[in-house]
C-alpha cells in the first residue's frame, strides 16, 4: 500500500532528526519544536511554507521528501500523437445539421 503524503514526511523527518531532540531539529529547521513532533506523528496537515523551510533547511527537494511521489507518478503520460499522424474526419452535410447548436 501506497504511504500517505503525511507518512512520507514523517518517514523524512525521523531520518533527518536521527534521535536528537525536537528542541535542537527546530533550531535547524526554523520550525517549532511542538509542530515537528506533531507533523513526525501525522497528526496535523503541513502547509507549503511548511515544505519550504524544510527543502531549505536540508538543501533537498520535494522528490527527496516525497519520493514515492515522484518514483511511481500516479498520472502516466499521455503519448505524443504529431500532426502528420492525425487522419481528418470528413463532416456530411446531414451530420452538420443535426449538430446542436
């Protein structure tokens, strides 16, 4: 099963915090000390500025806290169809006028 976005980030931060305490990752961080511990835990949502400071802090992208996200994208991409490739379809008259308007 799939980890969630807040398990992903909790994942990253008990790998980042290595066992020191909230006190000293919040002095690294920028963020409080009651918010991390909340966040390691899953039990508040993170915002963008949230992100942010930790991408800034670590020197680290979201791929690297999210990196189930960016490894297995749950959108494939649509194939490339070039112009030449695309057959026109020719209208009737009678497909024209039934068309509404």
């Amino acid at each position: 099963m799939r980890p969630s976005l807040r398990q992903q980030l909790a994942n990253f931060l008990r790998q980042r915090r290595r066992g020191r305490s909230f006190e000293l990752f919040a002095m690294r961080t920028g963020i409080s000390a009651a918010t991390l511990c909340r966040l390691e835990a899953c039990t508040t949502n993170f915002s963008a500025e949230t992100l942010e400071q930790l991408c800034w802090a670590f020197n680290c992208t979201l791929a690297d806290i999210f990196p189930y996200e960016f490894a297995n994208p749950v959108l494939q991409p649509l194939p490339l169809v070039l112009p030449s490739q695309v057959q026109p379809v020719p209208l009737s008259q009678a497909s024209l006028a039934e068309r509404p308007v």
